[in-house]
C-alpha cells in the first residue's frame, strides 16, 4: 500500500517537471536576441551574454522582480518564472537594450 503512494507521487512531480520548459535568450550587439517571448508559469529563461563586454539583467515588474547584476561573455543566469503577467526586462549597463516575456 505505501509502495504505491510513493510511486504515484513520484510520477506526479515527474510529469509536471516534464511540463516546464527552459527558453534562451541571449544578449548580442547591446540588444535581446528575443524582443517578446511567450512562456508558461513555472518555465525558466536562461538569459546569455554573447557580447565581448558586460551585460546586466533586471526586472522591475509586479510579476517578476530580479537584478541579476552584470556578467561577462560566455557566462548565464536563469530566472524561473512563478507568476502570470508581462516582465519587462532591461540592461542597466545599455537602456536601450528591453524585452518583454509574458508568462501565462
Ligand atoms: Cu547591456
């Protein structure tokens, strides 16, 4: 009986891991490489600096507030979304560089 509760569970947190889903976006001649991007709650977006030179990363939406500060070429960070809305994503460094995701 405990064996089988223990294998269902397991199977619920596999799937709905299965479900979420992980987007690129990388940041090359000081703009997004996605100005608009579509997720669903729970997906994670993988931000990448592909510039010689520093990049930043920040949100100060309702849905999602981060600063993942500034980082050099070759390097990411991820942001896993939890929250319905529209982000809009910036670069402190370069204020022309902005992209929104709308998670649904
Ligand atoms: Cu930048």
């Amino acid at each position: 009986m405990k064996i089988h509760v223990l294998f269902a569970v397991t199977l619920l947190v596999a799937s709905g891991h299965a479900l979420s889903e992980t987007f690129e976006v990388g940041q090359q001649n000081k703009e997004f490489t996605a100005k608009a991007l579509d997720i669903k709650v729970g997906d994670t977006v993988k931000f990448t600096n592909n510039d010689p030179f520093f990049h930043n990363v920040f949100s100060l939406s309702d849905a999602a507030m981060f600063d993942l500060g500034s980082y050099p070429k070759g390097e990411s960070k991820e942001v896993k979304f939890e929250q319905a809305g529209e982000v809009q994503v910036e670069c402190a460094i370069h204020p022309n560089m902005q992209m929104t995701i709308t998670v649904k």
